[in-house]
C-alpha cells in the first residue's frame, strides 16, 4: 500500500512523510511566532496611574475610571449620559 505510485514517481510513503513535515515545520513557525512575536496590546484599554490614591494599572479607554477612589483616568472618549 505505501509503495503505490501516486504522482510521477512519488509513492503514498514520499507524501505521507511531506506532509508531516510540512505540519511540523507550521507547528514549529506559530510556537515560534507566540515566542518571538511580542504582546500587542488593546486598543480599547490603556495604562494609566491614577493622581488621587497612586493605583497604576489598565483601564478602559473610553470611560476608564480608579477602582480605588473612583476618580477619572485616562482620555475618557466616551460622551458622558445626558
């Protein structure tokens, strides 16, 4: 069965073991790809340190606010409620 001619002279074995391979090498490239690739970030959030009570960490973008003193932070692009 394995040595059956499929394509030219390639038998089932030649491309059952390209296709490994080619698996492999994909599996390899996106390991690598988490490893190398960086962290991007969001851009609904950002990362800010709050004036009143000294909290750093990341809020959102359009209504971030403290957890701590509930002051607001960051650029606040959300319209406030009428």
């Amino acid at each position: 069965m394995m040595d059956k001619i499929v394509f030219a002279q390639y038998t089932v074995q030649d491309l059952l073991i390209a296709a490994t391979l080619a698996v492999g090498i994909l599996i390899v490239l996106v390991i690598l790809k988490q490893i190398f690739g960086g962290k991007k970030g969001s851009r609904h959030i950002q990362a800010v340190e709050c004036t009143g009570c000294g909290w750093q960490g990341q809020v959102s973008r359009y209504a971030g606010r403290c957890p701590v003193c509930n002051s607001p932070l960051g650029e606040q692009k959300a319209e406030p409620k009428r």
